[in-house]
C-alpha cells in the first residue's frame, strides 16, 4: 500500500490495456449480446457524462458478450448484485420506493435484462437527480465487481486536483509492509506488525517519519486484532476525491518512543528514481542488479540495453532482478525479458472457459544472456510479473527470492469504451503458469522465503538482496 493513489490511475492501466492488446474480434468491435457497441477505445475517452440505465445496460452486455467466461456466466448473479446495491444505497439516503422489488429472473439473458431495467426505471424515477445519477453508479460498480475478477474493474469519476502533473505523488507520503492488493484481495496474507517501509515525501516526511517504525494504530483503531488485519489498514490509502487525515500512534523501536501524529494527504515532489520504470548498477563487482517497476512498453529492451551496459568491459557472473513491487504491464514484455535466459519454451498459457489454450512464446530472436538468475518477489509482485515469475520457476531459470507473489493473475485486462466515456475492463482470457497451474488467487512461491521485518527497515537492510547475492556467489 503506498499512501499514493490518483483516480486517473485505473483509467492509465486501462488505455495502457487497450493499446497493448491485439485487436478483438469483429463479433467484440461490432457490439454486444443486445447489438450495443462495445469497443476497445480508439485514443483517450471524452469527458465523461452521467451514468445512466443504459449505459448499465451496455456494460451487462459486453460483460456477457466479452468475458472470458460471459457464455458460461450466471447472469442473474449480476442482476441481482446490482439490485442488492441499489436498495442499499436507498436506505444509506434515507429512503425506500414500493416498486424497488427484486423482478422473478428465470434464466433467459435478455427477458432479465427487460425486467431488471422496468424495475430499475420505476425506482429511479421517483427520486431526485443527484440520487439517481448515484444509484446509477453504485449499480454498475456492484455489477462489475460480482464477477469477483481482479482483473474487472470500471474506470470512472476521473478526476486530478489543481496544479498536479506527472512528476508529482499524492498522499501521506509513506509506503508500508503491505500492499493494496492485499488489503483488497487477500487480506488473510498481511501479517503483523504494520511498519513503515518507505517514506516517500509530503506529510510523512514533514512529521520525521523513518523506516521501521511501527504503526500501532490508525484513526484510533488497532490495524491487527488477534493478528488478522482489520479494516482500518485501509485508511492508509487515500485517493482522489475522499482523501482526509489519518491519525497514527507509533513506535520507534529503536528508542522505544511513542507518539502520534496526523498526516493531511497532499500533492508532494517524488524523488525521480521512483518514477522510473528500470534502474540498475553493478554490485560486488560482477553482479547485474536491474529494478524493473513495470513491464511498460520497451522496458524489456531497456532491461536488456542496462545488463549489455553493465557487462561492458567487465565480466559478470550473474543477474538480480528486482521485481519487488512490480504491478504487471504488458504479457509480451515479460516473454521477451524471459527470452533472454531460455529459448523454445511456452511462459504462459491463455484460455477459454471451455479449455482451450494458447500459449505466449518465447521471442527466440532475443539473444541469450547465459548469466545466472535470481528474481526478488514480493506481495507487490502481480499480473505479469507473476507471469514472469512463474516461469522462471517452472521452466528453472533462476532462483526465487523475497516472498510469495500477490495472485492476482486472472487475466490481461482488455478495455471497452461505454458511451457515457467511461471505460469498462476486464480479461477475455485466464491466464495459468507454463506448467498450466493456476496462479490466480494463490501467487508464486519464492525458493527462498525471506520477508522484510521492521528491524531490517530501520537498519536499512535488504536480506533478500543478500540472499540474492549470496545465491550468485556460490
């Protein structure tokens, strides 16, 4: 979790999606189930107009139409999650309709649809404006996430405060010892206790926060109870629009202090090197260290050019890809880094949900490095990076280091255009490992297990990167 959290971020991935994926079929360009378009987006969305019932409508279609299990798919589930939302959302407003009554659905995609939206259109009709433009959103959001898909998700509402531009973070300025993707998919992983990892800038850095020390509670609540994470880990990650100040009690081991503090989320100046997809430099001598933050369009290559630049005049002995914290990217990125230390080989499988599988190649054009390798994994570690991660351990390319990945590699995420300019995005295939294991939900297993600690944050240690290199020297 990184404190750092815009809401053009999902609107970023998703374009980034819809350029990076081939083109779909004509059956997904034309339209949906119902003959509504539902299409990739072509360049940046217009401005975005309100969400209305056909624009949910067009979604439960595309959903249908497109999802790489949309044939097989319970439909109903759908329906009736977006239901549950509405009626939730009347009572949160203090009010109720008669008419908002969940309609019999039998099964038959279209004859539901009808008697969703009739129900819908009665409720939303007697209410005001402003809360029927909210239950319009609050229906679909709930539409999408009871796929229960990490890789679903609709990008809407985007919006950036005054004055922001690319170079700057926004938030409490702090990273911890858990991700966002644990706090919203698994957060039976997140064990205490809670530390800071990072201290970025803005807020955190301005109260004297340090590494290693120890968040003892937040707002007021406990973020462990009996050692399971409680709800309120999450107030660590504020993002556009909601963001508010967040109170902490914490510890520095090291002295034993206590104190509290409260950290006003904001605009702040990150140090460039975060902003940058690769860094690398030599260690020990003969070690290529390479820290991939992203498989971003040409980061292979950029990946590649940096060990050539290492290995210039000198001899390496082996290769330490740091691939801690690394969100995924794009599926052709991973095979071509991969590409690098085998040939020949399948990295991954796509598939329908009736079995049928293509797999992503290696890209044998990309000449061999022949140098040992040790990959750092961690939580932060998803999508791709799972996919590179996997096959490294199944094909035994190198050695694992770190802790075991996020799970989250259901599929690569394509992008559909809604026509209220919003974007709607999820997998047209399920992605497994190249031993065609299922990664999704379970992550990759390091070889090495070796978790950071709040000691090794305060003394500024790296132990998975000693173990790396202690792996590379033998």
């Amino acid at each position: 979790m990184t404190g750092i959290r815009t809401a053009a971020a999902g609107l970023t991935l998703l374009l980034a999606a819809a350029c990076t994926a081939p083109t779909p079929p004509r059956s997904q360009a034309a339209g949906t189930t119902d003959g509504t378009v539902c299409a990739p987006p072509q360049s940046a969305p217009g401005t975005e107009t309100p969400t209305t019932v056909d624009v949910i409508e067009q979604a439960y279609f595309c959903i249908l139409g497109n999802y790489y299990s949309g044939a097989t798919l319970e439909a109903r589930s759908l329906l009736i999650a977006g239901f549950i939302a509405l009626t939730q959302e009347l009572n949160r407003n203090g009010r109720d309709v008669p008419e908002a009554t969940m309609p019999a659905l039998k099964g038959d995609r279209k004859a539901d649809w009808a008697a969703f939206e009739a129900v819908y259109r009665k409720t939303t009709d007697q209410v005001p404006a402003g809360l029927r433009d909210r239950l319009a959103v609050v229906t679909l959001e709930a539409i999408v996430a009871a796929l229960g898909d990490n890789h679903a998700s609709w990008a809407h509402d985007i919006e950036r405060p005054p004055d922001y531009y690319d170079g700057d973070g926004y938030g409490l300025g702090l990273q911890v010892n858990v991700t966002r993707s644990q706090a919203t998919h698994s957060p039976a992983t997140m064990l205490p206790p809670l530390f800071v990892t990072t201290v970025q800038g803005g807020a955190a850095q301005a109260a004297g926060l340090r590494p290693g020390d120890i968040i003892e509670s937040i707002n007021g609540s406990a973020p462990y109870v009996d050692g399971k994470a409680t709800p309120a880990i999450g107030a660590l990650d504020l993002g556009y629009p909601q963001a508010r100040p967040v109170r902490l009690r914490l510890l520095r081991q090291s002295t034993g202090r206590r104190w509290n503090v409260t950290l006003k989320p904001g605009l702040y100046q990150r140090d460039l090197a975060i902003l940058q997809t690769v860094q690398s430099k030599l260690l020990d001598d003969s070690i290529a260290y390479v820290r991939m933050r992203g498989f971003a369009p040409d980061s292979a290559n950029r990946v590649l050019k940096a060990i050539t630049r290492l290995r210039t005049g000198r001899t390496l002995t082996g290769v330490v890809l740091d691939l801690r914290g690394n969100g995924g990217g794009s599926p052709t990125e991973a095979a071509r880094v991969l590409s690098a230390f085998v040939h020949g080989k399948d990295t991954h499988f796509l598939c329908t949900a009736d079995g049928r599988c293509s797999s992503v190649r290696t890209d044998d054009t990309v000449e061999l490095l022949n140098l040992p390798l040790v990959v750092l994994t961690d939580r932060g570690c998803a999508s791709a990076c799972e996919h590179f991660s996997s096959a490294v351990k199944d094909l035994r390319l190198g050695r694992l280091v770190g802790t075991r990945t996020a799970g989250l590699m259901s599929g690569p995420s394509q992008a559909y255009l809604l026509s209220n300019n919003t974007l709607l995005g999820f997998p047209s295939k399920h992605g497994l490992g190249a031993n065609r294991e299922e990664i999704n939900r379970i992550g990759v297993a390091p070889d090495h297990h070796v978790p950071l600690t709040a000691e090794d944050a305060a003394a500024g240690r790296d132990p998975a990167l000693a173990q790396a290199l202690t792996l590379l020297h033998k």
